[in-house]
C-alpha cells in the first residue's frame, strides 16, 4: 500500500467532495507545507513525527486510516476548531504507532475530534491536550465528543485539561451510540472526566482513570444502558467520583476504587457496624473500667515508690555506718597524735634543763 506522508510543518488534509459529488486522489508521497491533500475511501495516511501547525482534518468518506508516529503534535494554535472532524465518516481509523510516546492533539479552540454518525469509529492511543474555549457554565468543548455512532472504540486515550469534558458520548439525531472505552486517563478537565448522557445504549467503560477534574469523575445523564465494569479509579475529583441523573430501569454497573494504582494507599476500612441491642449499662462499665486501669497503675506505682524507699534507706545506713567508723578512727589518731606532743614537750624541757 502507498502511503500518503505529512511531514511537520503547516500542512492540512482536506477530505472532502468535489462538486460533482467525486473524490479526487492526491498523488502519493510527500506532502508539502500548506498543500491541500484529497483523501478518498481506503487511504492510508501517516503522520511523520513533528509538529504540524495548524492541523485540521475533515472526513465525510469511509474507510479511511490515519497513523501517526512517535511524537507527532498536531497544534491548532487557538485558531483551528477541531483537530478532527468526522460526520458519517464509517470506519475512520485513528491509531497511534508507537504508544509510549502518544501522539497529541492540543491548543483547538473546540471540541478536539468530533465524530457524529461516524460508525465503527476506532481511536487508539491518542493525547488530547490544553483545548476548547468554554468559559462559565457552558461546557461544549471535549477531548473527545461521540455522537450517534455505532460500535465506537476509543482505547488507551488521554485527554487533559480541556476546557468541557474529557469524553462525552451522546445520542443525537435519531441514533443510538454504542461502543466501548477501554484504558483511559481522564484528569485535569474543566467538567466532567467521562460524561455520558441522552440515549447512549449499550456503551462499556473499564480501566477509566478520572482525577482532578473540575466536575465529576464520571456522570451519567440519562444515559441508557451504560455500564463501567471494573477496575475503574475515580478520586480527586471537585464535585465527587460519579453522580448518576435520570437513567432508566435498565441496570448501569459501576465498578470503582477511590485511589490511583500503585501510587495512593487504599482507603481505610469501613467502621464497625453499631450492636443492635446496645447495654444500657455499657458507659458505666466503661467508666469504671477505665477507674480500674488508673487503680492498678497507681498501686504499680506505690509498690515500686515502696521498694525504692527501701533501697534509699539501705544505702543512707550504710553511709552513716562508715561515717561513724571514720570517726572512731579519726578520734584513735588524734589521741595518738596527743601522746606524741606530749612526749615531745618532756624531752625538750629534759633538753633546756641540762
């Protein structure tokens, strides 16, 4: 297969038809800076790594695959509404090449990749970034918007700091959305991490990581059928870790732990349930335990205070002993000292004498 190759720089990809209703192929290989480039059904189109400013990429057709490699940025500097924009596009394919270095698409003034009635839509591996312009309440601008389409995947994503929800999946124009999400980190947005709402039906969600966002970790609005078996981590989130508005009678199954993996501890047990049939008498018995423990620490302590003394008195006794021992001494060389002067006193008087 020949690929279509978009260098970095400010090159664009118009999909789109003719005015008689035709799709023109462009001529496969480089695309260059600012050239328009005509993708019909089966293209294959490769992103090179690079920036690629502005990038915008409309797709009415089917059945066409973009691949981007490692470290490829697609940058709408503010000026560009989305970085994709898929309405009926059947079988669009957006995949990342290398998934330790996720492409990203970041600085759109809307919603980031649009798909509306874009059936079997597949999305794999891809960041988007630092997008939208809602302010206030309003909350239209997502990482991701999915609408009306049918067995949608979106695995291994990433979406940050967007302005409205990280994913939202909707059901507009008479359709019902299905599909599933599978491994994503939703945090830093300014709404909802993971919003579903209206009739979407029979969508799946596991492995969703949603924290610090301005909203919830996950809501879902009135939206059908929506499961989210686990694992799931939702913590960190403004209003909370999920809120769930007006759903049916159908079951929604939520599945989730309220800390990161591997990274926060695990929340602290649940308090002990009450005793149904509480002992009226069980604070005085408290009470007179908790006297019992004082009593039995003072008697310790008395019986300790008590063989202390002892040891105190022992040691003054035998100080005294040998105080007065050293006294009698004292007292038996001072009489000797006595008899010696004396004796010395007649010798020298015998002396002076003679």
């Amino acid at each position: 297969m020949a690929y279509k190759l978009v260098r970095p720089g400010r090159s664009r990809i118009n999909v789109s038809k003719s005015r008689l209703g035709k799709y023109t192929r462009a001529v496969a290989g480089v695309v260059r800076p600012g050239q328009v480039v005509n993708v019909v059904s089966g293209d294959t189109v490769r992103f090179l790594s690079g920036v690629h400013t502005p990038a915008q990429i409309r797709v009415p057709v089917n059945n066409v695959r973009f691949e981007f490699e490692k470290s490829v940025v697609l940058n709408g500097q503010r000026t560009v509404g989305n970085a994709f924009y898929l309405n009926g596009g059947d079988d669009t394919k957006l995949v990342a090449l290398d998934l330790t270095s996720k492409p990203q698409f970041r600085n759109y003034a809307k919603t980031v990749v649009y798909a509306s009635a874009a059936d079997r839509f597949l999305m794999k591996g891809i960041c988007t970034v630092d997008s939208g312009s809602d302010t206030g309440d309003s909350f239209l601008d997502h990482g991701i918007y999915i609408d009306g389409c049918v067995g949608f995947v979106v695995e291994d994503h990433v979406s940050e700091k967007i302005t409205g929800h990280g994913i939202q999946i909707y059901s507009g124009s008479g359709r019902v959305t299905t599909g599933r999400i599978t491994r994503a980190r939703l945090f830093g947005n300014r709404g909802d991490g993971l919003h579903v709402g209206n009739a979407a039906t029979n969508c799946v969600a596991s492995e969703v990581e949603a924290f610090g966002n301005g909203h919830w970790g996950v809501r879902f609005y009135a939206g059908v059928g929506t499961r989210m078996p686990g694992p799931n981590w939702l913590y960190g989130n403004a209003n909370g870790a999920f809120r769930v508005d007006r759903m049916s009678a159908q079951p929604t199954v939520l599945e989730w732990v309220g800390y990161a993996p591997e990274t926060s501890p695990p929340p602290p047990p649940p308090d002990p349930e009450p005793d149904p049939d509480p002992d009226p008498c069980q604070a005085i018995k408290d009470e007179l335990a908790a006297v019992k423990v004082d009593l039995e620490s003072v008697t310790a302590a008395g019986v300790n205070l008590t063989a202390e003394v002892a040891r105190l008195t022992e040691v003054l006794n035998l100080a005294l002993t040998e105080q007065r021992d050293a006294e009698t001494a004292l007292a038996a060389r001072t009489a000797e000292l006595d008899k010696t002067n004396l004796l010395l006193d007649e010798i020298a008087a015998a002396v002076s004498r003679r």
